[in-house]
C-alpha cells in the first residue's frame, strides 16, 4: 500500500476517534478515559508487534530515536487528555477543527526544525485549513 492509503486509513480512523471518544467520554473522567483509551492502544500496539515479529527491533534503537519516541508519546498523552476534557466540554463539531489545527502546525514545526520545503500551494492548503478551523467557532 501507498502512503497515500494509509493517510486515508488513518483519516477515516482518526474520525471514528472523535465521534465515539464523545460518546464514551459521557460520565467518565477525562483522565480515567484517556488512560482505558491508552490502555487499549498499548495492547494493540504490542501485540501487532509480536504478530509481526518486530520485537528483536527494540534492542537496536539508539539512545536518540528512544528519546524522542518517549517525548513523543509525552506529547500524545498531554494531547489525548487535553481532547478528551475538550469533548466533555463542547460539542465534537467544535472541538475537533480546532484539534485538527494540529495540521498546520505540524507543518509549521517541519519547515522550521526538519528543514522541510514548503511551496505555495502547501502554504495555500495550510491557510486555508487555519481559516476553516476557525471559520466553525466565530
């Protein structure tokens, strides 16, 4: 498969995230949902790699790949609890444009700290995609 097909895959899951996310976040704790969520993305996670046979992997990840994969998931685990408190407190359509501004700023965070070239076209897309995230709370 493409990176294409797994974008789209990733897309269409990433929505089913948020529709039942604000279902399940009904009357728990946003904290005690974020970690059964966590919970069961970790069992997930480990079992496709024992499937795969990929736990031989972990002995030769570097010291940095390690490091940033740990503050990456810091990063998740402070995303994930601050999405799932934002759920409780308004309506999915609200939260999740503004969530998806992630977009932009992932884009922003690669031309500065990943040297990434960025075109008008992209540039663009990017403008476009900050006002309809905020086209849907003013």
């Amino acid at each position: 498969m493409s990176w294409l097909s797994y974008a789209l895959i990733s897309a269409v899951a990433a929505a089913l995230t948020a529709i039942l996310a604000k279902i399940g976040v009904d009357g728990v704790p946003s904290a005690l949902a974020t970690a059964i969520r966590t919970a069961v993305v970790m069992t997930f996670a480990w079992s496709l790699v024992f499937a795969l046979g990929q736990q031989h992997a972990l002995e030769t990840i570097s010291r940095r790949s390690m490091i940033f994969l740990v503050i990456s998931g810091l990063a998740t685990g402070v995303s994930w609890l601050a999405y799932f408190r934002a759920l409780q407190l308004a309506p999915a359509a609200w939260v999740v444009p503004i969530d998806k501004l992630s977009l932009p700023l992932t884009i922003l965070l690669a031309v500065v700290w990943l040297r990434e070239p960025v075109g008008w076209q992209v540039a663009g897309g990017v403008a476009l995609m900050v006002a309809g995230a905020l086209l849907t709370r003013v």
